[in-house]
C-alpha cells in the first residue's frame, strides 16, 4: 500500500507544482494522469513560447500642424508641399495669400489640397493646406473676410477645427483690429465646447516672455517684451479659455522667433488651443531651415489624438441608440439663456472697443452669468 501511494505522488518529470495543478486532472484518467497548467504571469496573460502583442483598442496619432506668413502663394504652392512633406506637416495655415476668391483647389498631382478666401487683389487672404490623408475628414468650410478662414473635420468620434487668422498690421486704424477680433470671436463661439480648436496665425502682437497675470494663457517661455496687440491676444485667449501652445516649452531664441529682419527679431505668429486640450499638445517649436520666405519662419506644433477602434460585431455586442447633438437644443436653449448669451456678446464687443478694465470686468461677469444659467437650463435632463 505505501509503495502504491509512493507511486502516485511521484512525478515522471521533475517540475513546479504550478505545472502540475490538481485542476486538470479528471475523473477518468485519475490522479496519475495529470497535464499542466498554463502558465500565467503577474498580469493574468499566458506563457507562450513565440511572442503575442495584445491588441490595443485605443491607439495614439500624431499631428502636425504649420502656420505661415508666405507673403504671397502666387508660385509657391508647390514648394509649400514640399516642405510639407519633408517636414511631416498634416495642416498649414497661411498668411498673406494675396488671391482672390472663395475656392478649394488640388494642387497639381501631390494629392494636396488647399482651401483660401481673399477679397482684394495682392491683400492679405488666408488659406489652409491639407495632406492627402486627411483632406477626405474636411466636412465643412467656413470664410469670414479675408483675415479668417476655419475647416471642419470629422475623424471617429472626434471633431476638430483647424483655423488660419491673420490680425492687422501694427499701423492699421484700431477699428480694423476690433473687427477682426470680433470676427473671430463670432467664430468660437459658433464651434461646440466639445470640439477642439487649433488656430494658427500671424497675430501681430508681441505676447512677452513671461506671462504677468495670464497664467494658464501664457506658459511663460515667450520671446520679448509685450505690446498692446499681445495683450490683447492675451486678453482674447483668457476670454474663451484658450491657451498659446508656444510659450509651453522651453526653446532656444531661434526656435521662438518667427519673424526676423535685419536686426529684428520677434515672436508674432502663434498657435492657440483650448485650455483643456493642452495635455495632448506634444511639441510647438519654429523651424528656422526654410527658405521659402526671407522674413517669417513656420511654426509648428504636434498634437496627439487618440484613435479609437470601431466595434466589428454589433450584432452580437449590441448597439446603443446614441444620443443627438448637445448644442443649442430647444429643450434648453430658452429665451432666458438666449438673453444671457446676447449680454455677453454686447459686453465682449463694449471690452473690444474701449479697453480697459471697467468693461473687462463687465465682460467676465457677464461670462460667468451665462455659464451659470446655461449650466442651469441642462442640469434637469442630464
């Protein structure tokens, strides 16, 4: 009996008893017919002797975006590509087009394509240039003036909006400067909370280097000294809790002046973003290589975005009604919210006029006042 028992409990090959779990013996074979286990690490995965990736459901993509004052696009479409494409660039934002027109043009064979508006001939005019990947995601076009145009793209579950401004000149007349600021103010407010911006452009303003109460706007690795347009695109940016995503990270001088004549330097084309976006930027820096232009240099920023894998098997796994769009509905958006949103507006246009700190804290009352009632109306349904 004891030499029969001794038989049991010994093992053919020597082993761990994890090898050798009582689990997979069954009834029929006996104690005498044990097989191992599967090995498992810490985290639950089995052993196996060749290597298996487990598949991601979200992934991380990169973009790259470029803003630039090319002084004329007459000639230089095509050199614009190329260093598109040596550059890794997705989205270029340009400055001084000088075209005509409400137009979107393939350029040539690249596969590129360009979206422009411009009122008067060899003046201003902007524009935006899309690679061939994403150039299909573009949904819809908006134009204002000659100073602002903004694409749509929707991409999975997300959408963003990329914008191309161009502020004026130091010398113009002030009226010129609050339309333009009005304008483009009109346009983010039109663009849903839940959308992300990314504005680029020639602003013209001198933001400085340290950010001097505009913490969350300003990063503090600017490049001067600030003028009153910089504090009036500080001032912007703090209104629609936008953030300027080069003054986030510590450069040299060179990859912060993104213009340079002479013995004038300066920092006067930025990107902006929202403030809650900010943890996707990876990099905003200038690249100072490019000779397509003698004066302004391109600014370019990476974002990261995360692409999320589509369900395959909705029939099995099943599939959620969804839900509509949660803008401006009618259930919500009343006449109370609607009045508080007009305010607003009259006091931010009021601010944009006058300057200074009477209307300024006008504006961020009637700010908050909205926010509060618009929060209000939803709370019920939500």
């Amino acid at each position: 009996m004891d030499q029969l028992r001794n038989n049991v409990n010994a093992r053919s090959l020597p082993g761990s008893n994890a090898l050798y779990g009582s689990s997979t013996v069954s009834k029929e074979q006996g104690p005498l017919h044990r097989r191992p286990d599967v090995v498992k690490s810490k985290q639950g995965f089995p052993h196996f002797r060749e290597r298996v990736w487990v598949k991601k459901l979200v992934h991380d993509r990169r973009i790259r975006f470029g803003t630039w004052n090319i002084g004329t696009l007459t000639g230089k479409s095509m050199k614009i590509v190329d260093v598109m494409v040596r550059r890794k660039i997705n989205f270029m934002c340009l400055q001084e087009t000088k075209w005509t027109g409400e137009k979107a043009k393939e350029l040539d064979n690249s596969g590129f394509k360009l979206w422009y508006t411009g009122k008067i001939r060899l003046r201003n005019g902007v524009g935006i240039i899309v690679d061939k990947e994403w150039k299909k995601d573009v949904m819809d076009v908006r134009r204002v003036g000659d100073r602002i145009i903004a694409l749509k793209l929707v991409v999975g579950q997300d959408t963003f909006n990329v914008i191309s401004g161009y502020a004026p000149q130091v010398g113009l007349a002030e009226h010129f400067k609050v339309k333009f600021w009005e304008d483009l103010e009109g346009v983010l407010q039109d663009i849903p909370q839940g959308e992300k911006v990314f504005l680029g452009g020639d602003l013209n303003g001198h933001v400085g280097s340290v950010a001097r109460g505009f913490e969350g706007v300003h990063g503090g690795f600017g490049l001067g000294e600030m003028n009153g347009e910089g504090k009036s695109i500080l001032e912007f940016s703090e209104a629609l809790d936008l953030s300027i995503a080069n003054t986030w990270f510590k450069k040299r001088a060179e990859h912060l002046i993104t213009y340079k004549s002479g013995g004038t330097c300066s920092q006067i084309d930025f990107f902006l973003i929202r403030k809650s976006d900010r943890k996707y930027c990876l990099n905003c820096k200038v690249i100072p290589g490019e000779s397509l232009t003698t004066q302004h240099r391109v600014l370019v920023m990476d974002v990261r975005i995360r692409d999320r894998a589509k369900r395959r098997s909705p029939m099995t796994l099943g599939e959620s009604r969804g839900f509509g769009p949660r803008g401006k509905e009618s259930w919500w958006w009343n006449e109370s919210v609607q009045s508080k949103v007009r305010v607003k507006k009259e006091c931010f246009k009021e601010w944009s006029r006058c300057r200074n700190s009477e209307t300024w804290d006008k504006y961020k009352i009637a700010r908050n006042e909205t926010k509060k009632a618009v929060s209000e109306a939803r709370a019920p349904s939500f």
